[in-house]
C-alpha cells in the first residue's frame, strides 16, 4: 500500500497515473490531494495529471526519476536500506578539513558507486568531510546540478537513491561525515513543473533565473515547508551530516521569521531527535555576519558560510588578476585583513560594487566561515575553467596551501587540488532540447565581458569533450610534480590537526604582518609562524633561536642563528618553543 499526496492548490482535480490506471485523489482544506491504493508497491512508477490534461507530470517531491526529468516518478521505500553507520557521530565542523567533489568527474565512471573507491585516498589526504556537489535530478547525464528541478530525487546517471545511500553508508564506514550541496533559491529552466501545481515563485521579485522562489508570498507556507521537508529527508534518510546551502543572497523574503531562521530551527529540532550532530553552510555574497550569528543573539544560526573575500584576497596575490570583482582586491594588505578580520568588505566602499558592502565580524569564531584558495564556481566560472595549478608555479601553490590549511578558518579543497590536478573544471550541460543548449552555450559566451576574456575562447558547455576533460586523472597523483604537491598538503593537514593552536578559531589570537614592498607576510597562530615569500627574490627573515623549523616547502630554504633565508615563492612553518 502506498498514499499518493501532492500540494496543488492549482488544480481542480488530480489523478494519479499508476499501471496506466488513473485513479483521482481527494483534495483536503488545504489544497492537499491524498489517495491510498492498497496494490502500490516500492519501484511502481507513477505520475500526477492535473485537471483534464493529457500530459503526466512527476511528482514533485518525487524519490526517483529513472527516466529523467520528464518521465514518471518512482515509488521508494527510505527504511529497506541496511545501514551500516549506527553510532555514528561527523567531528565537529570546527575541526574540518573539507573536500568538495562533483560526482561527474570525481571519477571516469561518474557515478557514486565509482566514487567510493577513490574514498581511501581521502581518508590517507586527512581530509574530514566531503562536501558533494548537487545531485537532485537535472536534466540530461551531465551537468553541475545547479539546475536541478527534482530536488527529492538523487539523479539517475549517477546511481539513483540505492547509490547515493551508498556512498553515504561507504563514507561513514571511512571515518568521513558527508555534506551535500543544496539549491533552493531556484529551480532549473526544463523540467520544472512546481508552477502548474502551486504558488511556488513569485513575480515580486527577480533573481538571474528569473522569477524567485515565493518565501513571503500568499501560499508561502507550504513553499517553505517544501524546502524545509526536503533538507530533513536529506539528514534523516540519506543519513547526511550537513547542507551547504547555494547562494542564499538570492532568497527574498520579508517575513518576520526569515527562511533560513526556520530552516536553522528545523534542523537542530532534527539533530535532537536523531541525536547525529547536524550542520548548515551558507553561500552568501553579502558579507552579513548575521547569517552565521546565534538566533539567540538575533542571527539566522547558520553553523558556518563560505568566505569568498579570503579566497579573492589570496588569488588575486598569487596571480596578480584585477578584472571583474578581483578590482577590489590585490594588495598583501587585503590578504591580511581577511586573515585577521574574515571580510575585507566590512562596511566600507566598493569600487566594484559601487557602494559600502558589508560588515564587520565581532566576537565569532573564525571557524564559522570557511576558506579556500579553489571551489567550483572561481574555477569553472572563468572561461577555460582553469585551476590555479594553471595560473600559478609549483612553489605559490605550496602558499596557497599553507595559508588555507593553516589558516584560522574551515580549510576546503576542490577535488583535485591536492596533486595539481591537469584537468580544468569548466561549466558543462546535457540538455536534449536543441534550443535550450544553444541558449545556454551563447549565453555562456556572453557572461565574461567584465573580465576580458575573448567569447571564442569559451568551451562549448553542450560539447561532450567539456565534460569529459573536467574529469579526473587520478594517475596524475603518483607522477612528479603532482605527487609533491600531494606530500605538502598531507603535511600540512596532519600538522593543523595535531596542534590546538591551528585548529583554533579565535581571531584574537592570530596575528599578521606584511611588508606589500618586499612581498612577504606572515601569519601567526598561537605557537606557530607562517612565512610566506611571494617575491621574486630571496627574503631574509629575522627569527628568535626557540624558533624551530617545522615544514619548508622549498629544499633552499636555509637558517643562521638569527635568520631564516627563504627563497622565491616559497613558504616556512615554523614553531616557537
């Protein structure tokens, strides 16, 4: 027996197609259809037709897809997985070393199955948490995922729910804790049917998708329970340990309790009954502390967001490029800031923005903003998709390293990283209509005038070939120099684990000095001095004798008495006694 259900205050009478039988549903007071038949069964495939159409529509908190976006919805029994992770507890998100992966290019096959085997490397890298990019079915085999349109369904290229549950269960039995990326501030262009059941967007506002989600609007309240329902089946039956939560600066919404406040209190009221620690990551270009802020100190309660102004403080450094948003940044100046203040853009003026953006972070942990020196919107949002393996030598990817995993914040890796990957990681689609792939590759052409680059020199993101040069060689990891490159970060990251002083958080206690002239800076964390030398030429760097060298990156880097000399582009830890 199962009970078909579906919100669709739209509609003036539902059917539900199953064994191509339509059977009509009963609608209660508040627009919810509901039907039970006793001979539905797990894995019957089934669809919703509204009023008199002839046209089946997927369920919209459908499990499955097997056929895509456009076919029928699948019936799916969450409890007849075996779990194999009871007792299990995530570390806490205060001591993370996050990896972010995309599961199309996380390996050759593409799939999380595939994915499973490479787990072992990521365990020995000393990573704590994957971060999995979004998997809610989208249309096509390939593509990012931030189009998705069935955000209850894992997607069916990459191994349905039986495999997602899977990777999870695997990651578990690892040691590793499992986030997933999530996107509620839009839906993707095909395949998107919510409208036709009910009032889920909203013409008062405009996002760059085009219409926003309806979070303050009549109707609302069973929007947001949509989202909130789905990130509970996210925790609870794919038994996740987090969310990241895509771009929250695209939610519009007026109401007295905003959505992320009660997306934060469902959660924890989640956490509470499973008794698994939960967490909630935001994606947000405001630089609005508030959204990480306690809700008893009248914040959103958001356990930690990305920080995107250490990330353009530290590219823009080591590459020295200043088109688009990087204009705001550049100057050694502005990478210690956001080392020691989290946001460069704390309430003052913006060139590129042409206004006062932000403000300033006060008594928070630097651990409730994530830093990065790569993720998969600064790559595969340049033109090529280039990485800064590409952009960058050897010994300023050892900098980049050191200062993100010996930074104050959450340190997070893009897939590949570690070993100087070869491969870009471009912006790549599937989609079968022809006109929707042609609008979706001139558009693609379109997006970088602000930053130079030449349209011409755009991959095709419907080309077949886009993807699959985004994908992985995981041989590349044992060849020279890549194999170094790996070495470093797995000192490193076994370095930031072993010592209280560069797992802290406190702001107050991390200090940092420059010099823009010599192009020097360095970092201090507790016991700890980082020395990063971005010149051309040799630093001589003055250093008390209980110093002891813990980690060089370059073999010239050389000390006497009171002086360590450090080559160009290279970097010291060192350890005060």
């Amino acid at each position: 027996m199962h009970t078909f259900e579906v919100w669709a205050p739209r509609a003036g009478n539902v059917r539900v197609k199953l064994a191509d039988r339509l059977h009509s549903l009963e609608r209660d007071e508040d627009d919810w259809w509901r039907l039970k038949i006793e001979q539905a069964r797990p894995g019957d495939d089934y669809a919703f037709v509204l009023n008199e159409s002839s046209t089946a529509l997927p369920d919209p908190r459908s499990a499955f897809q097997p056929f895509g976006v456009h076919g029928p919805s699948r019936i799916v029994d969450h409890n007849a997985f075996r779990w194999t992770d009871q007792g299990w507890q995530a570390p806490p998100l205060s001591s993370a070393a996050v990896y972010e992966l995309h599961i199309g290019t996380f390996t050759s096959e593409g799939t999380f199955e595939s994915a499973i085997e490479r787990l072992a490397h990521l365990v020995d890298l000393g990573v704590t948490h994957v971060e999995i990019m979004p998997v809610s079915e989208f249309p096509g085999d390939r593509g990012w995922g931030y189009d998705g349109v069935d955000l209850y369904a894992p997607h069916h290229a990459y191994g349905g729910p039986e495999g997602l549950k899977r990777l999870v269960d695997a990651c578990h039995a690892n040691g590793l804790a499992v986030l997933l990326d999530v996107v509620y501030n839009h839906l993707g262009p095909v395949g998107n049917y919510l409208g036709r059941f009910g009032p889920y967007f909203t013409d008062t506002y405009e996002t760059p998708w085009g219409s926003a989600v309806n979070l303050d609007g009549p109707g609302s309240r069973e929007v947001r329970r949509f989202f909130c329902d789905n990130a509970r089946m996210w925790l609870r039956d794919y038994h996740f340990d987090g969310l990241r939560i895509d771009a929250i600066h695209a939610f519009f919404d007026r109401s007295a309790i905003h959505f992320l406040e009660q997306l934060a209190m469902e959660i924890d009221g989640l956490e509470s009954h499973l008794g698994r620690q939960l967490v909630l990551i935001a994606e947000s270009d405001l630089n609005q502390p508030a959204v990480v802020r306690p809700r008893e100190a009248f914040g959103f309660g958001i356990d930690a967001q990305w920080s995107d102004d250490f990330h353009h403080a530290l590219h823009t450094v080591l590459t020295g490029e200043r088109t688009g948003y990087y204009a705001d940044f550049g100057s050694l100046a502005n990478l210690a800031k956001a080392m020691k203040s989290v946001f460069v853009y704390d309430g003052v003026y913006s060139e590129f923005r042409k206004r006062i953006h932000g403000r300033p972070v006060v008594n928070l942990s630097a651990t409730r903003f994530l830093g990065y020196l790569q993720n998969h919107d600064q790559i595969g949002n340049r033109a090529r998709g280039d990485r800064s393996s590409h952009l960058m030598s050897i010994g300023r990817l050892k900098i980049a390293a050191a200062l993100v995993l010996l930074s104050p914040f959450v340190p997070m890796l893009f897939q590949g990283e570690e070993f100087a990957v070869s491969a870009p990681f471009q912006y790549f689609t599937g989609y079968e209509d022809p006109q929707m792939g042609h609008a979706v590759s001139e558009g693609r052409k379109n997006e970088f005038a602000a930053f130079g680059w030449n349209p011409e020199d755009v991959p095709d993101p419907q080309a077949p070939e886009t993807f699959q040069r985004s994908k992985l060689n995981w041989q590349e990891a044992g060849e020279p120099p890549h194999d170094a490159l790996l070495d470093w970060h797995k000192r490193l990251i076994a370095l930031r684990r072993s010592n209280s002083d560069l797992t802290s958080g406190s702001l107050e206690d991390t200090g940092v000095d420059f010099d823009e002239k010599r192009g020097f800076l360095a970092l201090r964390r507790g016991a700890f001095i980082v020395i990063s030398n971005f010149a051309k030429t040799r630093l001589v760097a003055p250093i008390e004798e209980r110093d002891e060298i813990v980690l060089a990156s370059d073999q010239g880097i050389t000390r006497e008495s009171a002086s360590v000399f450090i080559p160009p582009e290279s970097v010291i830890i060192l350890q005060r006694r």
